[in-house]
C-alpha cells in the first residue's frame, strides 16, 4: 500500500469520530441554549407555600409571581390583579388627581388674568370704587322709589280711612295690596343691593390679597446665604 493510500485510509477511520464529536459538541450547545432561556414561574401560595414551574403553576393564577432565569435571577416581578375594590380605589384616586390637576390650571389661569389685569394695587381700588358707585346709585333709586311707594300707601290709608261708616270699594283694597307687594319687593331689591356691595368690598380685598402676594411672588430674587 502506498503512503497516499494509508493516509487517505486514516482520514476515512477518522470520519466517524469527528462526526461524533462535532454532533456531541453542537448538543451540548443546544442543551445550554435551551437551559440559557428556560424561565422558571414562582409564587407564594395562599398557604403560604413557594410553588414554581416550567408554566405559572396554577396555584400561582391570581396572585403575584416572580419569573427566574434557569440561575435563579430574577426576571419580572408580575404584580396581583386588582380587585374590584382596588380597582374603585384606583379609578377614585385617579380622579381625584386629575380634579386637583384641573384645578391647578384653573387657578393659574385665574392667577395670570389678574396679573393681566390690573397695573398696581391702586387700580383694584379703582374699580372697586367705581364698581360701588354704581350699586350706591342703584341704591338710592330704589330708594326713592320706596320713599314715593310709602307716600302713596299713606294716601291710599288716608282714603281707606274715609270709608269707616262704610265696606271700602273692591278697587281700593286692590290698589291696597299691590302697594304692599310693590313696598316689599323694593325693600327686598335694597337688601339684595347691600348684599352686592358686601360681595364687591370682598371679592376685591381677596383680589387685591392675590395680587400682592402673585407680585411679591414674581419679584422675589433668591438669596445667596454665605457663611
């Protein structure tokens, strides 16, 4: 046999064997592949046992779990579903913060129309006063109205007087009663002419309260404290 043929005879013996290696090599690749991304799925049970698996043991169903890797690190914390309860208390709290949230806006909106509209402090005096004075003639006009009202009453008591010998006419005690009715509703529009005065003296005293402390705000400088 020539060196070539033996070495040709060689090699093919030697097939077998690197094929069994490279097959035990590429298994052991596979395992470790698969072992590498295996996910394990524990919980504490009701009972207070720790029950893991390949799947989400059933005794996990409902309850918080936590999911490994095939070292035991932990992956993911999966929490409990919500109960029906908590879940009102979440829709309720979720609510609530967008009703603060709302509100908030609300009042910087508020709080940049003020600044918007008045220059200084004395401009809130301003329009107040001007605001007062118009309430004050208002005031006074349902006051003398009242003041006629009341003469009038006077007249029509007078003629009600005259009539003691005998019944007082139906047109009379009708313009009697509208009198009546008219002296109480201007005595009812005067007192809702001093509530609105009470409602403008403090609406703008906590206007000019806001303003002040907005424009303090905005022209405070921070302060370096050294030591």
């Amino acid at each position: 046999m020539t060196a070539n043929a033996a070495n040709a005879a060689n090699e093919t013996n030697a097939l077998p064997g690197k094929y069994l290696a490279a097959l035990f090599v590429a298994g052991l690749l596979t395992s470790a592949a698969a072992h590498a991304g295996q996910i394990t799925y524990c919980c504490t049970t009701a009972q207070g046992r720790n029950a893991c698996g390949d799947i989400l043991p059933q005794e996990c169903h409902g309850r918080a779990y936590r999911e490994l890797n095939a070292r035991g690190t932990l992956i993911r914390q999966v929490e409990a579903p919500l109960t029906a309860e908590q879940l009102a208390q979440r829709d309720a709290e979720a609510k609530r913060k967008k009703q603060a949230e709302s509100a908030a806006r609300d009042e910087q909106r508020r709080n940049q129309a003020l600044l918007s509209t008045y220059a200084t402090a004395d401009e809130i005096d301003f329009v107040r006063d001007r605001a007062l004075d118009q309430i004050g003639i208002s005031t006074r006009n349902l006051q003398a109205k009242y003041n006629e009202t009341l003469k009038r009453r006077q007249q029509l008591n007078a003629e009600l007087a005259s009539y003691q010998s005998s019944p007082a006419p139906k047109a009379l005690k009708e313009r009697i009663r509208a009198n009546e009715l008219d002296l109480q509703a201007q005595l009812a529009a005067t007192e809702e002419k001093k509530r609105e005065m009470e409602q403008v003296i403090k609406r703008f005293a906590e206007e000019k309260r806001r303003y002040t402390e907005l424009r303090q705000g905005a022209g405070a400088t921070p302060t370096n404290n050294t030591y």
